[in-house]
C-alpha cells in the first residue's frame, strides 16, 4: 500500500538520495531543504513500507501559474499509477490556488516522461535550445486548467 503524503523533514536524505538515482540533472543537495522551508505546500512524497520511492514538487511560477519542477519514481515501481498520484496531489494544490495554467520543462530526449505528461493533457507549446547543463534541449509543456 502506497501512501503519498507532504514532504516532511526527515525525508530530507532520502529525498536527495532518490533525485540523485533517477534524475538525469544534478541538484545541489541544499535545493531540497530550500524548497521544503520556502515550499512546503506543494512538495510530496510516496512511501511504500517506511521507504520512500517517489517525489514531486510544485512551485508557484506566476501570479496564476503553477510549475512542476521535479518528479521521480524508483525504477522498480515505475507504471504502476504512483507519478499520476502524485501529480495529482500537484494538481489540487494549484487549484486551490486558482491557478490557470501549469507549465514544466522536460528533455526531448525524455520520452517516458513526455508520455506521461501528455497522458495527462499537457501540451508541448516551445523547444527551447540548450536549456539543460550539459546543452540538451528542452519541451515546455503546458496544460491549461478548466474549472467548471
Ligand atoms: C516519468 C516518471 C515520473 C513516470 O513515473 P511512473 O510512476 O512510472 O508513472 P505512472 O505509472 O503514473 O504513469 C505511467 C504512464 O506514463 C507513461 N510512461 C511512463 N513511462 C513511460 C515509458 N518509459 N515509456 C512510455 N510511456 C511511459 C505511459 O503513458 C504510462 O502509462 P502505461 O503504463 O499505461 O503505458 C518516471 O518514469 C521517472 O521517475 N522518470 C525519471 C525521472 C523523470 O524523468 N522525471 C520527469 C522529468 S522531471
């Protein structure tokens, strides 16, 4: 059983330890400290039998703009729902504060990743050259938000 949940502080090394494994950019450490103290609404974590296997966090971008800035899951327990789980908890933090539109930047070399988004209605709208460190590109994807 997967319960996803706010990041707390003592996820911290676990957190770092996971982004280092399956994201392809190197964060320095202290960004993730950073973000729980300037971020904590938007910053969540799956956890399966006391380990933690997936992460997500979202920022505030613009006035009405949310921003998923990074979202990993363990390998072994990829395409089992955990990222959309967490991508909707994303999601209902930025509807509640109204924002209309949420954007990301994602290699274009990331083919699961794109899927995944587009999966759920994000629209690539921009390839921007160079974007990453080591000069990969990027998509901006973006998905416009309805409320009824
Ligand atoms: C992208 C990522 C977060 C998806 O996590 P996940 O828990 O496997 O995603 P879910 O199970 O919720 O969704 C799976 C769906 O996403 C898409 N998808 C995910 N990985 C895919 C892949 N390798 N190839 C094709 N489609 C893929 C498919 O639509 C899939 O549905 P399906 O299994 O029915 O075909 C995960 O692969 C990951 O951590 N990747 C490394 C980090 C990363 O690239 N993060 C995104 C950029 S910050």
């Amino acid at each position: 059983m997967y319960i996803i949940r706010h990041f707390q502080a003592k996820d911290t090394f676990p957190v770092i330890h996971l982004a280092s494994n399956v994201l392809t950019e190197h964060y320095d450490p202290s960004l993730f400290s950073y973000l729980y103290e300037t971020n904590p609404w938007c910053f969540f974590v799956c956890e399966f039998q006391g380990k933690i296997i997936g992460f997500a966090i979202g920022i505030q971008f613009q006035e009405k703009t949310g921003r998923v800035l990074m979202i990993g899951v363990e390998k072994v327990f990829r395409r089992k729902g955990i990222a959309k789980s967490l991508l909707q908890q994303l999601h209902i933090e930025f509807q509640q504060k109204d924002f209309t539109k949420i954007e990301l930047e994602v290699k274009t070399t990331n083919y699961g990743a794109i899927q995944f988004y587009q999966k759920h209605q994000y629209k690539i709208v921009e390839k921007v050259h160079h974007f990453y460190q080591n000069g990969e590109d990027a998509y901006i994807m973006e998905l416009q938000v309805q409320y009824h």
